[in-house]
C-alpha cells in the first residue's frame, strides 16, 4: 500500500524553478507534521524543510530564501517550491510523514537534477 506519492521532479537549468508534490494517503494528514528531505549519492539524507500540523516551517540554510514549503489539508498534499535553482540541488528528495513520530513513513523519492 502506497502511503505518500511524491511528483514533480525532472531536469532544470541552473536558476530555474520546480515544485515538487507529496499526497498522503493517510485521512489523518492535516494533524501530522511533514518534511522534505533530499539525498545524493554517498552522503547522508539531509533535511530540506518541515512545515508542521499548524503550518510553520522551518529550512535548512543552504535553501532558505529560495525554496517555499506548503501544505494544502483539503488535498492531502504538500508541496516544496524550488527557485533559483543550483547545480548542488540536484538530489532524490523525498517527502516524509511525522519525523520521528509514530506514523512516521518515507516517500520513494522524486530525482531533480539542475544543470549548469
């Protein structure tokens, strides 16, 4: 059972945009936080963004400004919107549900790839 679909990923160029999608298939998404997470090959995954359950965020450093977490409740979904796009972007990223938490379940992954 497919729990979280994450879509959206492709190839851009450098200072270009993507938005990423993750629905949850879960009835319960509005009360759990989220998170975006991305990895490369022979590094460890690391965070990107969490938006939780009330909608705040929170960014890793080397995206704030550019990158923009949401979440729509209606549609069980949230969304990671890429700008200004870099070459070290390029990564699997995933969608994850409750970091840490009791339901907490990973997403296969969407590759983004940004060119230079």
């Amino acid at each position: 059972q497919v729990q979280l679909v994450e879509s959206g990923g492709g190839l851009v160029q450098a200072g270009g945009s993507l938005r990423l999608s993750c629905e949850d298939s879960r009835r319960t998404f509005s009360v759990n936080n989220m998170g975006w997470y991305r990895q490369t090959p022979g590094k460890q995954r690391e965070l990107v963004a969490l938006i939780s359950s009330g909608g705040s965020t929170h960014y890793a450093d080397s995206v704030k400004g550019r990158f923009t977490i949401s979440r729509d409740n209606a549609k069980n979904t949230i969304y990671l919107q890429m700008y200004s796009l870099k070459p070290e972007d390029t990564a699997l990223y995933y969608c994850r549900r409750d970091p840490g938490g009791l339901f907490d379940y990973w997403g296969q992954g969407t590759q983004v790839t940004v060119s230079s």
